[in-house]
C-alpha cells in the first residue's frame, strides 16, 4: 500500500458529475471484449472515484506492460537535471566499449532524444532482432541494426529505443531503475512496493515489466499534471512534463484532427499524445490519462484488446462530467456512486463445485491438450475431503524446474489463492462431461480459459489475452527477476 492517502472529495464538490461515471461504468460492463479491472479519477488534485473489479483489489500490484515506459522517462528527467543525462548527447557516448562495432553512421548519429521519442530511424519494431543478434548485450545488438532513415525523421514504436534509454539511465547512475527512483519519486510520491522485471544482463527492462499498483498510476499521472510539483515540493524540473508531453515525432494519418485514432497524435518522451490531454499507455488497457484541460487525471487497469474503444468510451462519457463548477443537491447521487463502486466485480463463471453425476474417472484422468500448441502441457483432477484441485503443467515445464499450478476449483464465485502465484479461480462442471473454468492471474492482466472433456480426455486450453512475452505459469506474479 501507498505511505499516504490521496487527499478525496465527493464528486460534486469538484464538479464531476455522478451520472457521468455511471454512465462509463455502464458503457464498460456492457462492452463483451473489454474487462475492466480497476479505475481511479482525479480531480482538482482530490480522488473523487475509484473502484476494483474483484477479484481485484487496490492494494494489489498489476502488470503495466509500456506504462512502464513512463515511469521510465521520469528516470531520464531526473538523471538530466542531476547533469548524469544529455537528451542531446550521442546514445554511443554512454557505451565507447561499442565504438569499434559500430560504423553506420546513422546508429552513431542517434541521440538520447531520439530513443526517448521512439525515432530512432528504424522503421519497424526491432527487439527479437537486438535481443537476438547480442542476447548479452541487447543494447550493441540494437545498435548494430543500421536504421532505415535518419534518425528523428520516422516513428516506429521499438521497445529498443526504450531499452537503450532505461540502459543509460542505470549505467550513469549506477542503480536498477527502481532503486533510483525509490527516493527520488516513489518514496516522495507515497508510492510503496513496486517490482520491475530484468533481462538476461540483470537490468530492468525499462519498455515493459513494471508491477504497480493503480493508485501508483494516478499519483504519477498527477505529478504530471502539476508540472513535477508534488504536495508543494518540485519532485522534477520545471517544464519537464510540458516537454514530455508534446508530440516530438509524427505516429500516423495526416496532420489535421479529423476522426484519427488516439495512436495517430504523436508521441512524446515516453508519452501518447490523446485527442485530449496525453497518456501512459499499456498494453491490454493500463492508462494514466492526464488531462490539463478539465485538471483532471483518469488511472486504469484491464484486460481488453479494444483499447481505443476504451479511450472512446472515457471521452464519451467521463469527459461531459468534468463541470467547471461545484454541484451542489448532489449528496444522494456521490453516495450512490461510491457504494457502485465499492461492489464491483467480474462475473464468475458457470459451473457446480461437483461433477451432475459421481464418476470416479474424474479423480483418475489425465487430460492432454487437444491441440498441439498451447499454454498448457497436461491436466489433472485429485479430490478430498475440503473439494477438487485441478493441477496444470505449463508449457514451458522443464524437468528441474517443474511448472506445475494447483487450482482450488471454486464453490461459488472466485477462489482466490496466493501461492504459486496470485490466482482466482471460477467455473466448475457445467455438464456431466465437461469441467470448464476461468484462471484470473491477478497481478496481470491475463485470463486462462481451460475446458477438460471425459469423453476423450482432451483439455482446451486458450488465453483470454495472451502474455506478450512467453513464461511460466509461474512467472506471472510481480517479483522481480528475469524474463
């Protein structure tokens, strides 16, 4: 948990419409391919709503994908205005252990701003190329891959570029990125444990891995709002968040607004630009929404491929709540929202706790996967007295590191469980020869579908949204390590 808690209000009194988060609550849960997980908003600096789908809860970190990239570059400001970082100093500067290898003169001309703005030339995304070509050393394989055009002059979203800038921030300040920053922004901030995954090289990956909690986004996104100032002591220089935040380099579609996407507006320094305000973004929906114009800043987590119909639904909706005056009359409609989101929850889904009718093969199968790729190697069912554990063997099982994940089946709604790694399980029999549940990896955002037949003894077994890079079963929990 955070060391302080966010100064609050009701809604109304920072003009924030309750019917307006009604409404986007609404539009969420009636939208089938988005799964939301939690959400915080803040207004004139007071948190005004927030809620958690269980089972997912506040205190829980969760897997931010590329909103790490942000905290990221807050890691570059801070490095720059301790003179330990020039945004227009040469990336090779910062590793003449490499000036041999590397001759292209357009790698040798890429600057830290460059790599902070994802321009550095390439035209294309480039990390099985790096990671592959020096898997010791990610950042001379990316710098031995000649970009296409000069760099500043074409945008490629490249978890590369912000590899190499995470690189430099750890080489020149000689810590992990959490370690510098823990005094410098987590601690001020009031933002407590946080775990950010390694490479091969023992470094934090800097473009992905970071766990945090959704308050943590929120007291990140406000910092941004208020220019680095934080309970009135300026955590990052004047004007970096201004510099952040403006586009540095093209995305995509034409200069002019029209209907583009909210990928089409620019990047920053490790920022989207958005048809209102900027964000961190992430993949499958972790947002930190900053919006100067309404002083307001929106924190999300989910689990949805549709993240630009997500953005939609906030201007649709959150947006018109945003009034430029208090509400007053408003008492029953705050509570009526505050006691909405104190219930939030995911369906579970269907099933008894027991097989319709006892059949000992249950208790005796083992089930194998119907196809021959998947998570998932072998399944099998063991009962006593307390209910039923269905025990997986991922994929990626080895013999001296077994991958093996016990899951409690469930009476009613979620079981939730801890060890190996945080769970929640739902579902259950749902005929007398199908076993089908629902495994919520609760410090991500990924869901496992699994369904066991007895009448072939197969398993089917499919990610609701898929684990962008391959691991264990095991592996999806916030604990630092190597990917």
């Amino acid at each position: 948990m955070s060391a302080s808690v966010l100064p609050s209000s009701d809604p109304a009194a920072q003009g924030v419409d309750a019917s307006g988060v009604h409404a986007f609550l609404d539009a969420l849960e009636a939208a089938p391919e988005i799964e939301p997980h939690s959400l915080m908003i803040m207004r004139h600096g007071h948190l005004v709503a927030s809620g958690w789908w269980a089972p997912y809860t506040a205190e829980r970190p969760h897997l931010l994908y590329s909103l790490s990239k942000s905290f990221t570059a807050t890691a570059a400001a801070l490095a720059e205005a301790e003179g330990l970082l020039d945004f227009d100093a040469p990336v090779i500067s910062y590793f003449p252990e490499f000036e041999a290898d590397i001759t292209d003169p357009r790698s040798r001309a890429m600057l830290v701003r460059h790599v902070a703005s994802m321009s550095s030339g390439h035209r294309r995304e480039t990390v099985d190329e790096a990671f592959g070509r020096d898997p010791a050393e990610p950042v001379r394989g990316f710098l031995l891959l000649p970009p296409d055009q000069d760099p500043g002059t074409v945008f490629a979203y490249n978890q590369p570029t912000t590899y190499t800038l995470a690189a430099i921030v750890q080489r020149v300040t000689g810590q992990s990125l959490t370690g510098y920053l823990r005094p410098r922004l987590l601690d001020p901030l009031g933002i407590g444990e946080v775990a950010w995954r390694c490479d091969r090289t023992g470094r934090e990956l800097g473009f992905s891995g970071l766990h945090a909690t959704t308050d943590a986004v929120a007291r990140l996104g406000q910092l941004y709002l208020r220019d680095g100032v934080w309970e009135g002591k300026r955590l990052l220089s004047e004007g970096w968040a201004a510099r952040a935040s403006r586009p540095r380099i093209p995305t995509a579609g034409a200069i002019g607004d029209g209907d583009r996407p909210d990928s089409a507006r620019g990047y920053g320094y490790q920022f989207w630009m958005s048809r209102h305000g900027y964000r961190g973004d992430g993949a499958y929906g972790q947002f930190c929404l900053v919006l100067p114009e309404h002083d307001a800043v929106i924190a999300t987590t989910a689990a949805t491929e549709r993240t630009q119909e997500y953005l939609n639904l906030v201007w649709e909706h959150l947006l018109p709540a945003f009034g430029p005056e208090p509400l007053t009359g408003r008492e029953a409609a705050d509570a009526e929202l505050c006691e909405r989101l104190d219930r939030l929850a995911l369906p579970p889904a269907p099933g008894r706790p027991t097989p319709p009718e006892r059949d000992r093969d249950w208790a005796t199968t083992a089930f194998t996967p119907s196809a021959e790729t998947g998570p998932v190697l072998t399944a099998g069912l063991a009962e006593d007295a307390d209910g039923w554990t269905l025990t997986l063997t991922g994929a990626m099982d080895r013999p001296d590191q077994p991958d093996r994940l016990n899951l409690r089946l469930p009476g009613e709604g979620w079981t939730v469980a801890e060890e190996p790694v945080p769970t929640a399980v739902s579902g259950g029999w749902t005929d007398v020869g199908t076993l089908a549940v629902e495994v919520v990896f609760l410090e991500t955002p990924h869901r496992l579908a699994l369904t066991c037949s007895l009448a072939d003894r197969t398993l089917t077994a499919h990610w609701r949204t898929e684990p962008l890079q391959r691991g264990r079963f095991t592996s999806l929990r916030a604990r630092p390590g190597s990917v």
